[in-house]
C-alpha cells in the first residue's frame, strides 16, 4: 500500500507541476510541429478535402517540381 501511495503523490505532483507551468505561462496546449512528416515520413492521406497546411505544401512541391 506504501507503494500505491507513494506512486500517486508523484504523479500527482506531476500533474500538479504541468497545470502550473500551463497556468503561469498562459499558453495554450498544442501538438509538435510537423510529427511524422518532421521525420521525413508521409502519412497516407485519405482525406476527401486536405487541410490548409497540405493545400500549401502540395502546391509548394508542384511548384519545385515545374522548376526543375
């Protein structure tokens, strides 16, 4: 039980040092930048309309693509 007890106050200090550090700081919680595609990898996308972010990166590569 001493176990149980002693892992709950860490998280709970945890969580309590993260909703300070949010509170203070007066940010909002986002995602990373870019996920798998920062690592180079593509997702398939089965979207019927792409987002604002892929719309522009797609028309970028058709772009580089008419370049060369």
């Amino acid at each position: 039980m001493k176990v149980f007890a002693i892992t709950l106050a860490c998280f709970l200090l945890v969580i309590l040092g993260m909703s300070l550090g949010y509170i203070f700081r007066k940010r909002e919680i986002k995602g990373s930048c870019g996920g798998i595609s920062a690592l180079g990898m593509e997702k398939a996308c089965d979207c019927d309309k792409p987002c604002d972010e892929r719309l522009k990166r797609m028309a970028e590569e058709q772009k580089q693509s008419q370049i060369k």
